[in-house]
C-alpha cells in the first residue's frame, strides 16, 4: 500500500522535528543519547540474530 | 565520560602524557547532531621513544588503570565509554591537537579538535562514515568553509573532497 502525499508530509516533518531536537541538545546531553543509541542498536543487533533465517528451498 | 575526561586531565598533570584532544564521533557530537559510536578516541603527543610504539602507550594504558579504567582489548574502559587512545601518527593529527579547542563537560575542562581539523580528519580517513561526516558539518553550517579550504591545500586533500555529496553547497 502506498503511503499518501499527506503521511509522506507527517514523516517529513517528524524527522524535521526530531533533528531540531536532537542538534538544540547541550554536548553532555548528545553524549547521553550516544550511549542510548549504543545500547539500542546492540539490543536490535541481538533480535535480529533471534529472526528466522530464509533458506532457498 | 566525566570520568574518561577526569582521568585524561590527571595523567596530562602527572606529565604521563604531554596533551590531549579528542577527537572522532564524540568530538563531532560539541558541534553537530550525535551520531551512534563505539568509543572515543583520544588523540595524544607521545614523546619519542628509542621502543616500538606499543611499548611506549603502556605507561599511559597504566596509569589510566590506576585510575580506574579497566584494560579490555585496545580500549581503556570508564563505565560506558571504551577509550582508544591514539598517538598523533601525522603532521595533520599533530596540529589538530594543537589548534584543539577548549571545552567544559560537567565543569570538567577538556579539549576537542575543531570542526574544520575534525572535517580535514575526516577527509584524510577516508571511509563511508567520515564522508557523511564533512557533509553533516556542512549542511548544519558549523565549519568555517575558508579554514578548511586552506587545511585541504596544506594536506593535499582536494580529491577526497570529491565524494562528499554536498561539497559545493555553500
């Protein structure tokens, strides 16, 4: 299903919103977020490993 | 990382290191919007030693585990933030230590290279990841574009500046 012009507009924004934010933070605040990132990608890294894998049959 | 910058602070008195500046993500991370990394790298004079190199990096390896950094593989690790630490390994690193600026964490002072150093750094490595970088740095308008045109001449960077995507956006 496409996405309408309307949700493609609501995404563009949010990620607009979401970058203002995250470049008003202070250094120490984006040092905090990088050990969040770290930690969330590590927990993506191991579901992932959990997710059935596709064999050719 | 108030604890990685604490330790580095100590160490430079103690006289184990001449100076420090950090550079990589972290330091990228003063100027522009956070991106995802493993470490921080830690850009530091080493005097010359008549030893290989790796000798030379294991008074500093000591006297950060004395501080309470704990030894894992090439990392130092304070709480979250493995510490790699890098001797000034070319003219260019060398003089981004030098020109590095003066920053506070926490109250804790430290020194981080500045935006256009990082970018020329960053040219100079060369992966996927520093071209993305320089490109950050320009479209969030936080390196000065004349600084770092002299620093590309000095360092013969001109190429490299090829790949970045955004280059010739003023």
């Amino acid at each position: 299903m496409k996405a309408t012009n309307q949700q493609l507009d609501f995404v563009r924004q949010a990620k607009a919103n979401y970058r203002e934010v995250a470049r008003a933070k202070t250094w120490e605040e984006k040092i905090d977020s990088i050990v969040r990132m770290r930690k969330a990608s590590k927990i993506a890294k191991q579901a992932m490993l959990l997710l059935p894998r596709h064999t050719k049959s | 990382m108030k604890d990685v910058l604490i330790a580095l602070n100590k160490i430079k008195e103690l006289g184990v290191i001449d100076d420090y500046a950090i550079g990589g993500a972290v330091a990228a991370a003063f100027y522009i919007e956070a991106v995802n990394t493993e470490d921080v790298d830690v850009f530091l004079f080493l005097s010359p030693s008549q030893n290989s190199l790796l000798l030379s990096l294991t008074p500093i390896y000591d006297a950060l585990q004395r501080l309470g950094g704990v030894i894992d593989r090439e990392y130092v690790v304070f709480g979250d933030w493995p510490v790699q630490i890098l001797p000034a390994y070319k003219p260019l690193v060398e003089a981004a230590i030098q020109h590095a600026e003066r920053v506070k964490y926490d109250d804790v002072e430290s020194k981080v290279f500045s935006p256009e150093y990082l970018c020329a750094i960053a040219l100079d490595t060369a992966r996927m990841k520093d071209f993305y970088r320089v490109a950050s740095f320009i479209e969030q308008k936080k390196v000065d574009r004349k600084i770092l045109d002299e620093l590309i001449d000095e360092y013969q960077l001109g190429e490299k500046t090829l790949k970045v995507l955004n280059w010739n956006e003023p």
